[in-house]
C-alpha cells in the first residue's frame, strides 16, 4: 500500500523485452531513501505497483508483465524515462495522501494544461465507464501521485497542481496529448461495489432500485 506522496524521481536504465513482458532497470540518485531496499519488495512506479526482482548500487529491476502492460502506461516507458518512485508504506508513517494499492484502474490523456498565477491546472479525459468512482473533491492518483479533483465532467475532470509537486515529481514534464496512469479512491469503488451488490433481485438487503444504478452511472 502507498500514500501517493512522491518521495524520488527516478530514470529507466533500461529496458529488456522478455517473452511478451518488460525488465524494467530503474536507476535512481538519493541512495538515502533505498538503503535498505530489498528484492521482493514492493514498489510504486509511476502509480504501479510492481515488485523489486534485483538491485544493486543505484539501481533495481522490476518484471512488468502482459496484464500490467495493458492496464498502465509503463509499456511506453524507454530508457531515458523519467518515472515517480514510492515505496510502499509502513505503519508508523504519516499519511498524508490517501490510500493507494497501485493497482492502475486505466490509462488516461491530458487534453490540456492551462497555466495559472500559482498552480497549473491539467484537464484530463477518461473512459466514461469509470464515471461512478470519482467525485469532485475527491481524492484520485496521477502517475502515483495524490491528487484532489478540482473539476468534473462526465469522462474529463480538472486537478490543480502546486509548484512543490511540479518540481518533486514527473508531473512537470506531461503535455497535451500525454498519457497517465489512473488509480481512482479504493473507498469509492468499495461503495459504488457494494450498492451493486445490494441491487441484486431477491437479496434482502437491497437498498437501491435498478432504475436508481442507471440513473446515477452504476
């Protein structure tokens, strides 16, 4: 589990075609902050979780397989590659994002970039089908960052960027036409799930009518 709080910006060393799937080398430059990192640890690349399957002195491999190559954008990555690197959270760490699994909902476009006095906006469209798990104010992950939606509209929506998270992370570096890895907030798709479930015909517990699912994108 991640927070979406970047901690490192890293680059891809390298890239290893293997059998339909990617060895992905990620070269990165605060040795502080993966001292003690180990193979079959878990980490965010760019908003997806992936696990470490060697290291060594500033570096370390990740496998990337066929299902993660169609759900996420790591298959575009090339050496050179910048990627947002996270590793996953520990007990006594502060949260202060939201909760993140890195597992990427769907690869999203930036249709524009206006830049603000203070802040840059990024205006984002998305597959209408995942209309029902974001709200405006809500919490969603950008290429593993914790973002807030500022705007929304039925397959775009809008997120506001600060100058510490466009100088901290890869964010800084997406233009028009770019693509991104979307997580949406695990709460809400728990809910939207179990208002589903609870739609079912002869179960007991319904509280919401099929019309109601329509009508509200379920």
């Amino acid at each position: 589990m991640f927070t979406g709080i970047i901690k490192s910006v890293g680059r891809v060393g390298g890239v290893t075609r293997r059998r339909g799937a990617l060895r992905l080398r990620v070269q990165y430059t605060n040795p502080e902050e993966f001292s003690n990192l180990s193979t079959d640890e878990s980490i965010s690349i760019n908003g997806v979780c992936q696990t470490v399957v060697s290291r060594g002195e500033g570096w370390f491999d990740v496998d990337t397989v066929e299902e993660t190559l169609t759900k996420t954008t790591l298959g575009d990555l090339q050496s050179g590659s910048l990627v947002n690197l996270e590793r996953a959270l520990r007990p006594i760490d502060r949260l202060g994002g939201h909760f993140v699994l890195g597992h990427v909902d769907c690869p999203a476009t930036i249709q524009q970039i206006r830049e603000l006095s203070s802040s840059r906006e990024l205006w984002i469209t998305f597959p209408g089908e995942f209309s029902h798990l974001i709200v405006s104010a809500g919490s969603i992950t950008i290429d593993g960052i914790s973002l807030t939606v500022a705007k929304l509209e039925s397959e775009l929506f809008v997120v506001a960027i600060i100058p510490f998270t466009l100088s901290h992370t890869t964010i800084n570096n997406l233009k028009t036409g770019s693509r991104v890895n979307l997580e949406f907030d695990i709460l809400g798709k728990y809910v939207a799930r179990q208002f589903v479930k609870a739609s079912v015909p002869g179960n007991i517990t319904s509280i919401v009518t099929e019309e109601w699912l329509q009508q509200n994108g379920f």
